[in-house]
C-alpha cells in the first residue's frame, strides 16, 4: 500500500514532536546539575556555586586554627550569597526572633539547634535534602576565595586600602546593631558579608585545634549537645575576629543578637 507525501510528512512531525516533548520532560525532571553558577530557591535565597578545590585551612596566628594544613574538597557546592534574613526565616518558621528587626536584617537570636530545625522545614518545603550547614572547611575556603591572606581581599593597615569598613559591619562602623545583607563590597568569589554583620553558625563540633581535622573537609561531630563552631565575626567584633580563619565556639541551645547563618546546598 502507498502512503501519500502529505501523510508521510504528518507522520514525520507526530515523530518529530514526540522526540521533543520526550527531550524535554528528561531534561527538566529535577536535573539539580542545570542550575549554573548562581541559582535561586522559592523563598529567594540566592545561591553562588563554589568549585570543589584545595586550599589550606587555618593560621598561625591563633592556637585553636593550629596547625594549618592542606584540605582537599572533592564536591563543588552551592553557597547562600547572602546571610539568612529575616523575611526568609519567617517564611519558614513563621515567626521572627531577631532582636533588630528588619526584613532585609540578617535573621539573629536563633539558637544552632533551631537551624537546625529550619533546614528540617525548608529541604520539607522544596522535597529535597541538600540544603544544610556548610562545614567549617567549606566555610573558610569560600571565605577565604583563593587567598591566603588574613582577609579575603587583602591584608589591612596601609594607608592606601584595602579598608575593612569596606567589606564588613564591624565594631568601628556598625553603630551596635546589624545591617541589611549585601551592603559590603562582596568577597572575590562574590560572597557578601564573610566578614562581620553576623557571626555565621557552621555544621562542626567545636574542637580545640586542627589536629584531628578531616583532610576532605568533612564536619566534625561529637554529639548533638557538643558546642559549636561559629565563624566570621559579627557587628560587636574587632577586627581580627572578622579574619578567615578566626574560630569561635558557642552552646548549640543558646541564641545571640549578633550570630546568624548562611546555608549551603548541596549540588
């Protein structure tokens, strides 16, 4: 039996069509690798992808980032931009803790136990499980950006600049209280506020130096009552607490006006 040139070509497009839409269904089925370099989630946390690489954690200047030592991060990660704010935890967890308030205002005066509770929520809101606290390794080497400086953008005390006041609310220029996210001249990286404004909560255990550190920066965990690291320094800081490397340690049920977080998601 002939098939008429009309009915061939109407053949073919019905073919053709069913290849497409068959394409396009794969492709967009929650493919988490086709996001890019930055993405943004529902509730509007912008995220900046961090290329998994080596780079040496910890200084000398402080007894408990001893000893330094090369880390090796295998899996390239998603890193919030920003600090969480309060608009985005009250999106969440429907209510607002911070003592200065302010939608755009770093969320604050929540405990490291309740971020955890948020991370419950928001991987529950968006039927995932890779949204979570960065480690301490992640944290220093997106804070750091490539550099082994004190700072992600330099060393300060010159005359000339780079100026801290620049890149971070600290002490000196913060009035006492916190400022909207993303004010500050970003990190190379593109990363605001590693510097100062809050205080940022990590995944790890506290530990007193870097002599048991994971060499794949993997966290640290001693117990869910263990105290906890928290990095970058804040408002209420001087300047050397605001260094890449500077550690702090907290209670994990304890909230402070001057401490907050940032998330990473996994890729």
């Amino acid at each position: 039996m002939r098939i008429g040139t009309n009915k061939v070509i109407t053949i073919l497009l019905i073919f053709l069509l069913a290849i497409s839409v068959t394409g396009c269904t794969s492709d967009d089925a929650g493919n988490d690798n086709d996001r890019g370099e930055e993405f943004t989630n529902s509730i509007g946390m912008d995220f900046q992808l961090i290329e998994a690489g080596n780079f040496i954690m910890g200084t000398s200047r402080y007894a408990y980032s001893q000893p330094t030592r090369e880390i090796r991060l295998g899996d390239s990660f998603y890193i919030g931009k920003y600090e969480v704010t309060q608009a985005q935890w009250e999106a969440v967890m429907g209510s607002n803790p911070s003592q200065t308030k302010g939608d755009d205002l770093p969320v604050e005066s929540v405990s490291w136990n309740d971020v955890q509770e948020f991370i419950i929520r928001l991987n529950d809101m968006e039927s995932t499980t890779k949204y979570r606290l960065p480690t301490e390794a992640e944290w220093e080497y997106a804070a750091k950006a490539g550099n082994t400086t004190s700072y992600s953008f330099g060393e300060i005390g010159g005359n000339e600049g780079p100026f801290l006041k620049d890149y971070a609310w600290y002490q000196a220029n913060s009035d006492g209280r916190t400022h909207k996210v993303g004010e500050k001249i970003p990190n190379p990286w593109g990363i605001y506020d590693m510097h100062g404004n809050v205080a940022e909560f990590v995944k790890d255990s506290w530990v007193d130096s870097y002599s048991g550190a994971k060499e794949d920066g993997s966290a640290v965990e001693k117990g869910e009552s263990s105290l906890r690291v928290v990095r970058g320094g804040s408002y209420s800081s001087k300047e050397n607490a605001l260094e890449s490397a500077y550690r702090a340690r907290v209670d994990p049920r304890d909230g402070n006006p001057n401490t907050g977080f940032r998330l990473v998601m996994d890729v």
